[in-house]
C-alpha cells in the first residue's frame, strides 16, 4: 500500500473508532473478520489489560515463547490461564535456526553485537511471529505511546506492511496509570516484576530495572544506542 493509502486508511479507522468503548471496537473486529483476529501478548501490564477485554470474544491469542523468558513471566502465564481458562497458544523458535546459532555464537552472543543481538531476536520472536499472524487480518497488540519516542506517532490502528496485516493498539493512548488502575480495580494478575521497576518486559537477559524518571526503554538492550532499540515484532515504517 503506498503512503497515501495507507495514511486514509489508518485515519479512517483510528477516527471512526475513536469515542468507541474499546470493548465495542473489539468485538467488532471480531464481527467483521471471523477467525481472522488475533491478539499477542508478553503477559506484560498492558496485555494483561487486554485479556481482560477478551476473555470472551471469538479470537485467537498466542505468545511467543523465546526461551529466555523470566519466570515471573512463566508465573504470570499460569495464573492468566487458570484465572481466564482462555487458550493461549505459544509459539517457539525453529531448532534449525536456533540450534546452530548458539552452537556457532554461544547461548549469549547478543552482547557482543547488534548483529547477533538482531539475529537472535529473529529466531526467537521475528520468524515466530510470522507464523502466528498467518492466516490472520487484524493483530491486536498492547504498544502504547508512552514506551518510546518512534511509538509516540502511532495511530491506533495501522497498516503493517512487512507483515501485509491491519494491527490495532487498544491501550496506545493511556497513561501507566491508566493501566495500573484498572488492573487493580478488576483484579487482574500481573507480572510482579512490575513492582519492582521493570516497566517494558522482555527476555530476561535483555531486560533490566529502570530508575524513576529514566526513559521507559532504558532498561531492554541497555548496552546498545537508544535508536536500535526494538527487536523487530513492530516495524514502524
Ligand atoms: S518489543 O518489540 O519491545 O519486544 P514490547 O515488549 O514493547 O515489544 O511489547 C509490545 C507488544 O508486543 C506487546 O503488548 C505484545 O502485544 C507484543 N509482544 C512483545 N513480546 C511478545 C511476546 N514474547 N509474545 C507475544 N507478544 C509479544
Ligand atoms: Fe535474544 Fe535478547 Fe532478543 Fe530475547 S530479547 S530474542 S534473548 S536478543
């Protein structure tokens, strides 16, 4: 889709469904694109949010399980399963790829380069990615504005051109308090490494704490350039 096109067509839909309860929007993707939605969540604070909000409804929700996750993260996964009883279908990297990547660059490579550090998050979350979205129109994701400066210009819906699918970011404009609060007024389980200053949640030996007003990215891949930091699940072009 050429940038015109697809400038209308995220306008049209992030401002046709901008006073909507988010609810109604979902259930409505749902309406109009039977077994053809999906949600992907990291059980972080805001997925958790969202899984409130689907509980119900007719989709498909994954996760893609790294390997190299925290065990708060496996924790979370467990209580959202037997609170929600939803089905959760997790992903996992391909033994071709992985198996060779370590065996050649050892089980942590993704210190000594950006390069290892990219090719390690594609075998791990890239390609698996690629193969929960088939077969799927809408990917419905937790991204929010706040997290970093490139999600900042997001609309809530956008056109996913690498991935040739319409993604929707419910949650893009609310604040942590927002979130905080509304997992507390509903009693959803979350990851309790948010209590303890993770903010953005990832693998385990590429996220960190972060100091109260440090940048909210500052803790995933803090050894490399602020403008490298995404592992390539979202592509803003
Ligand atoms: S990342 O690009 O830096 O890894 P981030 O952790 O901010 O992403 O999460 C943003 C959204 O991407 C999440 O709300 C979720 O929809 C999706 N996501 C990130 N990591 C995973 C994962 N391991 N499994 C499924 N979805 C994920
Ligand atoms: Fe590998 Fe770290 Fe990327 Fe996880 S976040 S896939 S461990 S480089």
């Amino acid at each position: 889709m050429d940038n015109e096109l697809k400038s209308i067509f995220q306008n049209l839909l992030s401002e046709s469904t901008q006073d909507k309860p988010i609810a109604e929007v979902l259930k409505a993707l749902t309406y109009a694109f039977p077994d053809e939605v999906c949600f992907s969540t990291s059980f972080s604070f805001e997925d958790q949010v969202i899984t409130e909000m689907v509980k119900n409804l007719p989709l498909k929700i994954f996760t893609l399980d790294t390997g190299r996750l925290f065990e708060e993260t496996y924790n979370t996964w467990n209580l959202t399963r037997s609170k929600y009883k939803v089905n959760i279908k997790a992903y996992y990297p391909d033994p071709g790829e992985l198996e060779p990547f370590v065996q050649i660059n050892g089980p942590d490579s993704f210190y000594r380069s950006v390069d290892n550090r990219k090719t390690c998050c594609d075998i791990r979350k890239v390609h698996p990615l690629k193969r929960a979205l088939k077969g799927n129109k809408v990917w419905i994701t937790g991204l929010r504005a706040e997290h970093s400066a490139a999600r900042e210009n997001l609309s809530p819906f956008e056109w996913d051109e690498s991935n040739q699918i319409i993604k929707f970011h419910p949650l893009l404009f609310w604040t942590t308090d927002e979130v905080r609060d509304y997992i507390q007024q509903n009693q959803i389980p979350y990851n309790n490494l948010h209590d303890k200053g993770f903010v953005s949640i990832g693998c385990a030996p590429c996220t960190r704490a972060i100091q109260p007003g440090e940048d909210f990215r500052a803790g995933r891949w803090w050894w490399e350039d602020a403008g490298k930091k995404e592992c390539g699940l979202h592509v803003h072009q």
